[in-house]
C-alpha cells in the first residue's frame, strides 16, 4: 500500500515529467530552412525573396559572418520582418519554427514578432529595420 507522501511524491514527479515533456515536443517542430549569406556591404545582409515559396516557405535562418546569431526573416504579406535569434534571457541561440521561435537552454519562446510567449525572457527580441529593392530583402544590422 502507497503511503500518502509517496502518492504525493509520485504524483509531483508524474507532472514535472508530463510538463517537460510538452516543453520539450514543441521545440522538437521542423526548423526553417538556412541560407548562407556572404558578400553583403557591411552593416546590411541581401536575402532575394526567391527564397520564399508562397505557400511553403515564410520564413529563412540566414547566417552570415557579419552577425554573431542567425537572423529570421519572415514575410507576412508583402512585408519582411527581421529578427535576431539571441535569447534576452541570457543570450544563447534560439531555434526557429513555422510558428514559435524557442530557446533549448531554458523554455522561453516567442512569437513570429518577438514577443515573449514562455518564460524567463522577459524582453522581446531585437528586430532590425529591413527594405525591399529590386527583389532583394535589405536587412539592416546598425
């Protein structure tokens, strides 16, 4: 026979286990697609809007040696938004999806726009200003 504290225990632990486990699933969701960025003016990273499929693809991981964290574009309508994958929790990388963006190191996550959704990020994330030229989405780094 289970002793209340040992239902007690074991009911706790069934929960933290079922709580981590949901945490631990979302961030398990198919990351976007990356693209390597080289050869842009400093301060300012080119991605051509080839890269997004109507239908398919709204948002790129790009990388680029001009930043230390990945920058997620996303087009919504005919807009780009760019965000900077550096968790304001404490700084490590974030993880992209078609819908959240996480953070693997503590749970926060965040929406499409960089608002807090989890946390203990309590800031939402750096956004850079972007321009649309000649098919090409202009992100600005400063």
């Amino acid at each position: 026979m289970t002793t209340r504290r040992g239902f007690i225990r074991s009911g706790c632990a069934a929960c933290l286990m079922v709580a981590s486990g949901a945490t631990l699933l979302e961030s398990c969701a198919t990351p976007l697609p990356m693209l390597k960025v080289a050869g842009s003016k400093p301060g300012e990273v080119r991605v051509g809007t080839e890269n997004f499929i109507p239908g398919k693809v709204n948002g790129i991981v790009v990388r680029t040696k001009q930043s230390e964290f990945d920058i997620l574009v996303i087009k919504t309508g005919e807009t780009y938004k760019a965000l900077y994958l550096k968790c304001t929790h404490e700084g490590y990388n974030l993880t992209a999806t078609a819908n959240r963006i996480y953070c693997s190191s503590h749970g926060s996550s965040f929406d499409l726009d960089g608002k807090v959704l989890k946390e203990p990020a309590l800031r939402p994330l750096k956004t850079f200003k972007t321009e649309l030229i000649d098919n090409q989405v202009i992100i600005y780094l400063s």
